[in-house]
C-alpha cells in the first residue's frame, strides 16, 4: 500500500467515524426532545388529575362557605324532616291521635263492632292507610277484650282529614268480663292501644303508652 | 393482519367508548338501587349520579354532587384519553395516556362498591339498621326522641345492570393494558426488521 492510498483509507476511516458521530448526537437531541414530550404528557396529566378533583370540591366548599352544614344535609331535608317530627302531636312527631266519630254499632252474632275515627294527614304528602291492627283493652281492668283493624285501605291526601272504620271482634273472655264487671253500663270505656299502622308499606309501630286511643264501646252483654 | 391487529389498541378503543358510553347512561339509570316500603323511599346510587327520592321529591347532596362531578370528570378524561392511547399506543407518550386511563374505570367500581359497604356497615353499627345489598330485608329502626315507637319497614336493594357495563369498561381498560404489551412488543420487532443493514466499512489489512 502506497502512502497516497494509506491516507485516503484514513480519511474514509474519518469520514465514517464523524458521520457516526452526528447520527449518535441527532439520536440524543431527538430522545431528549422524545423524554420532553413524555413529560410534558405525564405533568399535563397529573395537572388534569389535581385539577379533576380538587375545582370540584373548592367550588362547593366555596358555594357553601356561609353553611357547611348545608353541604351535607340539604335545606329542604331538613324541611321534610321537621314536617314529619317537628309538630305538637304525639312526642313531637307530628301525629295527632285520630278521634272517634258517630256511634260504634255491634253485631251479636259475629261479636264484631264497628267503630268510625277521622284521621288527619300530617305529613305534607298523600297516604294510603294501607292496614291497622291494635289491641283493644279495658280501661278500668286493664282486661283484654280483643283486637281491631281496619276494613279496608284509606288513602288520604297531605293534610286531609279522612274516616277509618275499624272493625274489633270481641273474645269469649271478653263478653264474660262486659257481663261480669260491666254488667249495668251502656257504653264501657276501653283504651285502643299497640297500633301498628302500615303507611305506604311502612309499618309505624306505637308501643305502650304512645297513642293510646281512648274510646267507648257498647257494652256487647246488653245488646245480645 | 397481525399489523392491523396490533397498529391499534382495540381493547383500549372499546373501553374508551364503554367509559364514555357509561356515563350517559349512568346519568339515567343508577348501579345501585334501595326502594324502602312502597316507593316509599328511593335512593338511586351510582357515582356519576347519587339521588334520593322521597314520594315525588328528590334531593341531592351538595357533597356528594361534587363527587358526583369528579367521577364524571374522571371518567371523562379516561374515555377520552383511552381513545386517543388507541389510535396511537407505539408514540413515545402513549404509555402514559394509557396508564392515566385504564385505571380510573377500575378505580370507580372499587369506590363506589367501598363506600356502599362502608354505608352499609355504619348504619347497621350506628343506627342498628340493617340495610340489605342485594335482595330484601325488612329493618326496624326507633324513631329517636319518640320512645317506643318504632318503623318497620321492607327495604329492597339490588345492582343494576348499567353496573354490569361498568364492569365490561373497567375489564376492557385492564385487557387495553395487557394488550398493550402486545402493541409494544409488535413495534420494536417491526422496527428491527425494518431497519436497513448497516454497511460498515471495510478495513483492509495491514500487511
């Protein structure tokens, strides 16, 4: 090899090592503008994910800075609420005792009765009586006499007045105790108690010493 | 085929518009629904849309509309990201679209679901009122300041099906990240086969 083509090698050898030189530094500008744009992806997102969760929040903690209570519990919530148990009734629930109207009639034969109440809606929405069962005791002896219900669902509109005919079947026990110890009364003072009233398929229950309806029944040994 | 199949992340497509698809139909129709007595009370639950009915009136809660509204956001941005990861799953950024989104679906059911248990949980513990998940029960709880009287009433729960379809998005964002390896591994053997072969230079001898 002559020195002319020695140098020309080394040149070619030159040429192929700057020119590798480039590609590998144009390489690194476009992974480094690769890596950019991968971050300036990444914090966009994380800005939206912050962003997502806290304007959102902020907005309402603002909105309600005068009343944070109302944040969690509605105004008109508490509205409802104090419709159903805010009113002067029965322990402030709102409920008033139904009262007996007419005269109670008696069948003899079936020792049924039938007994008439008005009952006004309290709540500020129409409601279907859909059933009502209670005991029916002796005022005076604490005796029970038997149990009543309703004939049939009522439906009575928000703030209405509407009847309910309740029907009792007199037990055995309970004639023997009209004959015995009420032997000379008309009309014998009873307490309609344990009611338990379906309302829209909610079953309230009223336990001892809550609504306990007092009414006069006839006395079923006068009348047979 | 094979690189139509893998040009695109189709798992990623299909869960983008399931999530989008999920909270318009969230809007309407709850995951989760309570009815107590008859239609008596109604509580629609989900996380797009939490509502509570009582006979004809509804409430909302200020707080839990404002999760109501990171829910939609968050799952916005993961439908719209997702769509975005699936027609570009090999640039350089994609991987972060993708993980940005195909959590968020996944993240969405596994809260709500807490929080439902949670709520369950604290009413049973609190209140000693038993409210059922799946299926009726019927709860008796005490009217506070009223002794002895007490509510009984027949509470029935159950999961909707627009649930279901959060599930089938949140399934379909976890199989676009699964499949996404496929996509990747897909771009890196294409562009070893297609890169052109080096000519290195030849260096002759030297005597």
């Amino acid at each position: 090899m002559t020195c002319s083509e020695r140098v020309l090698i080394t040149r070619k050898i030159d040429s192929s090592f700057t020119n590798h030189k480039t590609h590998e530094s144009s390489i690194l500008v476009s992974e480094s503008k690769r890596w950019g744009k991968m971050n300036k992806v990444r914090l966009l997102l994380t800005l939206v994910t912050i962003a997502i969760v806290v304007v959102p929040l902020v907005g309402m903690v603002l909105a309600y800075q005068d009343n944070l209570v109302d944040l969690f519990i509605p105004p008109e919530m508490t509205e409802m609420a104090e419709d159903f148990f805010g009113g002067e009734g029965i322990d402030g629930s709102g409920i008033e005792p139904p009262t007996m109207v007419g005269e109670p009639e008696y069948n003899a034969a079936t020792r049924t009765f039938s007994i008439s109440f008005q009952f006004e809606n309290p709540f500020p929405m129409d409601i279907t009586i859909k059933s009502l069962t209670g005991n029916i005791e002796c005022a005076e002896h604490r005796f029970h006499l038997g149990v009543a219900s309703i004939s049939e669902p009522v439906s009575i509109d928000a703030g209405e007045t509407g009847t309910l005919t309740v029907l009792g079947t007199w037990t055995l026990e309970a004639i023997s105790h009209f004959e015995s110890e009420h032997g000379d009364e008309e009309l014998v003072d009873a307490v309609l108690l344990d009611l338990v009233v379906d309302i829209s398929g909610l079953q309230l229950e009223l336990g001892q010493g809550n609504m306990e309806q007092s009414i006069q029944v006839p006395n079923p040994s006068l009348m047979e | 085929m094979n690189s139509i199949l893998t040009k695109f992340n189709w798992f990623a497509l299909a869960g983008g518009i399931t999530t989008l698809l999920l909270i318009a139909v969230s809007l309407v129709y709850p995951w989760w629904q309570l009815t107590v007595g008859d239609d008596l009370l109604t509580v629609d639950a989900s996380p797009i849309n939490m509502n509570l009915g009582f006979l004809d009136s509804s409430f909302t809660i200020p707080f839990i509309w404002a999760l109501n509204m990171i829910s939609i956001l968050s799952l916005l941005a993961s439908g719209i990201t997702m769509l975005i990861y699936s027609i570009i799953p090999r640039k350089s950024y994609s991987k972060h679209l993708l993980d940005f989104g195909y959590k968020k679906p996944l993240y969405t059911i596994l809260f709500f679901a807490i929080g439902l248990v949670a709520t369950t949980m604290i009413c049973q513990t609190v209140l000693n009122f038993s409210i059922p998940l799946i299926g009726s029960t019927t709860s008796t709880l005490s009217i506070p300041f009223v002794s002895g009287m007490t509510l009984t009433v027949l509470l029935s729960a159950g999961f909707q099906w627009s649930f279901l379809l959060a599930a089938v998005a949140a399934g379909l964002c976890i199989a676009a990240r699964i499949y996404h390896k496929k996509v990747a591994h897909a771009e890196s053997s294409v562009s070893i086969t297609a890169a052109p072969e080096a000519v290195s230079p030849s260096i002759p001898a030297t005597r």
